[in-house]
C-alpha cells in the first residue's frame, strides 16, 4: 500500500493577511482573495469598522451575497497589526463607506489604521482600483509614491502628490496597487511574490509595473 506524500506547507504558512469590507464589495473579488491566500497556507481575516457590535453583515455589489465579518478594525493597535502580513484594501465601494466620519473633524478609525500600517515598512499595504479613496483624507501616505488606479481616481491621486503610473499593477517597496478588479490575480500574485522570501529575498522590490504605458 503507497502511503500518499504529505502536502507540502504553502509559501504563506504562518502569514496573516486582513481584507478590509464594507457593504458593496465585489463577490468575485473577496473570493478569489480568499481562496487564493488560503491556498498559499495564508490565515485570512476579514476587518472592519464595527461600531460596537460583535459582528456585521454586508452585501455584495452584484449579486447583494452577505458576507459576516467579526473582526474590529478599530482593535488594531501596533502591536495587533504586527501580526498581518499585509493589508489589503479591495474595489468596489468599501473605501468610500469605511472613509466615512461621523465627526468631520476626526478621521475615520479606518484612516488612521491607514496611518499605522503605513509607519510599518515590513507589512504589505495593497490597493485595489478604487482602494485609494480610504487615504484621500491622509495623503502624505502616497505622496511622492508611484501608484495606478481607476481611471476616475488618477486626478485625485495626484492631488494627493501621489505620482500616477499608467499600469496595471504597481508595486513601490510595501505599496501594491492595481487599476481596476479585473487586476485581482495580479494583487494577489503581487502580495504573494512580496511575502514569500524565496521570490522576494526578504524585501519587496522597488518598483515593478506591468502592461500599459507609463
């Protein structure tokens, strides 16, 4: 009798990585981050503003699927998010609503887990097409850093200083970003890539862009 081979541990294993939601959120999108991530032996946590309940439960932008999530962003602390290995804000329209501030003087609490994962050069922090809406309120996080986005965001990334790059995926040292959700596989092969020390070497590159022109 042939005793099948152990499977061997995914490039991932030991890694966490969060997804950021809201209601209107591409179902294709989370999924396949989902199952991709977990394929690499990735823990994946979804996150989220939950305004004091135990759990909330959002909908899809298609086909209205609800999705729970359980996990607070407001909880993350340094020592909290030192435990991801990368962030991963999606498309559709969970930037726009996690942006939002009751008190137009103070920052959503999703900005300012913005601010703290940015003051972090060793986590992750991944755009997806209309992602860079959460930091339009903090924009000395993309300042002077080469990004992509949707077509309808590149006037306000340059307002933000951000230096726009016509391309499908950008990748500036710990900043992902890609044009639209139609990019999804190219994020997550990205994140993949960076997290992974025999592709990566430890350390992200640079810069690297891939199809259109600059």
């Amino acid at each position: 009798m042939t005793t099948a081979p152990s499977p061997s541990p995914g490039r991932l294993t030991g890694k966490r990585i969060g997804l950021l939601m809201e209601s209107d959120f591409v179902e294709e999108e989370i999924s396949y981050y989902q199952r991709r991530f977990a394929e690499e032996g990735a823990e994946v946590l979804l996150l989220t503003r939950l305004w004091g309940q135990p759990s909330l439960t959002f909908t899809g932008h298609e086909q209205r699927a609800p999705v729970t999530v359980t996990e607070d962003l407001e909880q993350l602390d340094y020592t909290a998010l030192s435990r991801f290995s990368a962030l991963v804000v999606p498309s559709g329209q969970v930037s726009d609503r996690l942006r939002y501030s009751e008190d137009v003087a103070e920052p959503a609490p999703a900005v300012e887990l913005m601010r703290r994962a940015f003051r972090l050069p060793n986590l992750v922090k991944a755009f997806s097409c209309h992602g860079l809406l959460l930091v339009t309120a903090a924009p000395e996080l993309v300042r002077g850093r080469e990004v992509t986005c949707h077509n309808n965001l590149v006037g306000d990334v340059r307002n933000m200083g951000a230096v726009y790059t016509n391309q499908d995926v950008v990748i500036d040292n710990d900043l992902v970003t890609t044009r639209t959700v139609d990019e999804c596989h190219l994020l997550a092969r990205s994140v993949i890539d960076m997290l992974d020390p025999a592709t990566a070497d430890g350390a992200a590159p640079s810069l690297a862009s891939t199809g259109g022109a600059s």
